[in-house]
C-alpha cells in the first residue's frame, strides 16, 4: 500500500490502461484552448472536494494554463444531489469538469456516467477530537463508542460518504451495529469543522487536511488516522495501532461530463497531465501532506 505522500504526488489517468500523453500529444490537445475552466463541486465549500478543486484552481491560475477558472458547489449526501446535476444539465461541455471520488449514496445515476479524466489525489481519513475532549486516544474513543454508541455523536461529511463509510467500518471492527452509531452528517468540511470547535460533537471524521489548520492551533488533537503505516508530519498512530483493525485510503480524480468528443477529452487529460507536473502542483501536494 502506497503512503499518502506518494499518493498525492502521482497522477494515474483513467482508465488504468492509458499510457501517459507524450508532450507532443500534450501539445496537440492544448492546441483545443480552454479559457474558462469550468469546476463543479458535488459538495459544499470547505470539504474535501472543495479543496481539491480550489487547489486546481489557483495552480491553473498561477501557471497561466487557463485565463480563468469558475467554481460551482452543489452539496448534499454526499454528492448524490450534485451528481445528477453534472451529467444532465453539464452534458457535452468540452471546458467543464467534476471533482469527485466514489459516490456511494443511491442514486438515479452513477459516477461511471461521467467522463472519467484523471486520478490526481488519495489520502487517509484523520479521527479528531477537540483539544479539551475527555478522550486521550483512540482506545477511549473506541471504550465510550461500545459502551453507548448513541452518546458519542461523529461528525463527518455528507451521509454516504468516505467519512461515513470509515465510521461504520470502525464500529463493525469493535463489534457495534453501524446503525447505531450517531453520525451527524454536514454539507462539507467547514461545518463538519464548526461542530468540532463548539463541542457540539466527541469527534470528527475527514481528511488530515481538514483539520490540519486547527490541529496546529491546538483546538482539535489527532487520536487516530486510517494509513497503513504511521506518517511523519503527524503525531497519532494508525486505527489498527489502536487495537481497531481498519485502513482507508480515500481518493481524489477529475470527471468530464458525458457527451463530450474525443478532442476535448484529450484536451482536458493533457491540461491535467501539464498541470500536475508544475512545481506549484507538487508543492501544493507538499504543502497537505
């Protein structure tokens, strides 16, 4: 299993057969010029997506790969709302893409509908608490959730999601019906975020990434992370460490809608390829590590 850091630092095109463009392919397919990039958001502001998306943003941004780029966030069940959205009212548009991973919540459509562009991020899931929480680790996390899952409330993303996903999967490993646990499920991140600092919830459930601003300040402390291996940069040890034995990688890609001709697809493969081998994109891939 790959760490995080590699994770984030490599590029996999969609599907896993296609071989990297050549520069000269590059080129061609740049030659389709894209001025306004188009990114649409199945989730609020502040979560994972979102931040992913804003990262492409200021990279294309900064590179001058694109004269501009314009965000579109539609949140709800974990992307299950926005999905529809994409694929029906964006069909066919040549400049637009979606940043999303598996969305597993039911839905009249599915993710494969979609134009699948590139794999550009994965990361683990951090299990946080806030700084005065009467929880020192994950093993107490882990007694209190046991003992009365309906008392330790988890904040996360949308229901349906990654982080909804690891919360059962830690409660099946301690033998508690995922059912039962009390998982308050926000729009994105922030509020996710927001719930944590007012001590509304015991814990939250993201990205590191999420929570890295507010891990540092020192208002939320990192109890436990879903990596196979522990990481440098984070003081916490693995789920499995903590006598829970779970792992989770969660990943990132890009999606071009459906309808869209070969041309523009290779064009939007190629803006990716071109952008992810900047220095700003490594260190932005650096920076969140």
């Amino acid at each position: 299993m790959p760490t995080r850091r590699d994770l984030l630092r490599s590029v996999a095109l969609v599907p896993a057969a296609a071989l990297p463009l050549s520069l000269a392919t590059i080129d061609a397919a740049l030659a389709q010029a894209i001025d306004l990039l188009k990114l649409f958001v199945p989730a609020a502001p502040g979560g994972g997506w979102d931040q992913t998306a804003r990262t492409i943003e200021r990279v294309l941004r900064a590179t001058g790969a694109v004269k501009g780029v314009q965000i579109t966030n539609v949140g709800g069940a974990g992307g299950a709302v926005g999905l529809p959205q994409f694929l029906n009212q964006w069909k066919g548009q040549g400049n637009a893409l979606m940043v999303a991973a598996i969305i597993a919540n039911r839905s009249p459509v599915k993710l494969a509908q979609a134009t699948p562009i590139a794999r550009l991020t994965g990361e683990f899931l951090a299990l946080v608490v806030p700084a005065q929480s009467p929880f020192k680790s994950a093993k107490d996390f882990a007694a209190a959730l046991k003992a009365d899952p309906a008392k330790v409330p988890v904040a996360g993303g949308s229901a349906g999601g990654s982080d909804h996903i690891l919360v059962g999967m830690i409660a099946k490993a301690l033998g508690v019906a995922p059912t039962k646990v009390s998982y308050v499920a926000f729009a994105g991140g922030g509020p996710a975020t927001a719930a944590l600092l007012g001590n509304q919830v015991a814990a939250g459930i993201s990205g590191y990434g999420e929570f890295a601003e507010q891990v540092k300040a020192g208002k939320l402390r990192v109890i436990a992370i879903s990596a196979d291996k522990r990481q440098e940069d984070i003081a916490a040890p693995t789920l499995k460490e903590e006598g829970i034995d779970v792992e989770l990688f969660n990943w990132r890609g890009v999606f071009a809608p459906p309808g869209v001709n070969d041309a523009q697809r290779k064009a939007m493969i190629a803006l990716m390829e071109k952008m992810t081998a900047t220095p700003q994109w490594a260190e932005a891939c650096k920076t969140r590590d």
